[in-house]
C-alpha cells in the first residue's frame, strides 16, 4: 500500500529551485519547483552516484548533473543524454494546506 509523508511548506521551495529530503526509510531524495508544478525524483545521479541537490543545476524542467552533465527529466524521471542511460526514480507530489506531501 502507498505511504505519503509530509515534507516542507510549498513556500519554502521558490520556482526554479531544489532541495534535500529523507524519507522515512533513509532514502535521499531531491524535491523540486519547476514551472509552477512540485516533484520529487531520487536525489542520486544513476551514472556515478553524484547528489543532484549537491552537485547539480536546475535548467527548465531538467536537472543537470554536473559531474558528468547527465540531464535528467524532472518531470518524468527520464536520462536525456549519456553518458546516462538509467532513469531517475520518481515520486508523486501532492500539496495538502500549502504542506508538500510525496507518495512512495
């Protein structure tokens, strides 16, 4: 069955922006505002493991990894270029009162 968690108030991640959560099992993932929209994708580059919150750039809808410039979907999860050919993983967002909910 399908958990949510309540993260960070929607105010607190500007368009264009990323930031660093925990689910509660450990995992690292990055949240992201993009084009008015929340989402939430693994924080793991899945060429060499770089954090994308740490170590990468939002361009548009397109997280860029800057150590080996993967691009990756921030909507969709998809590799966009190589060296990068695995996906990111993604996780729905919801906003439940102005509280960003993501389901994994």
């Amino acid at each position: 069955m399908p958990q949510s968690v309540a993260t960070i108030a929607e105010s607190e991640l500007l368009d264009g922006e990323m930031k660093t959560w925990f689910l509660p099992d450990g995992t690292r993932i990055a949240l992201y505002h993009v084009n008015g929209g929340f989402y939430a994708t693994q924080d793991t580059c899945t060429h060499e493991n770089a954090s994308l919150t740490e170590e990468g750039q939002v361009e548009g809808d397109r997280v860029i990894c800057t150590w080996h410039y993967c691009e990756f979907s921030i909507i969709e999860g998809t590799a966009l270029n190589s060296p990068c050919s695995e996906p990111l993983q993604t996780y729905p967002v919801t906003r439940v009162d102005g509280v960003l909910h993501v389901h994994y």
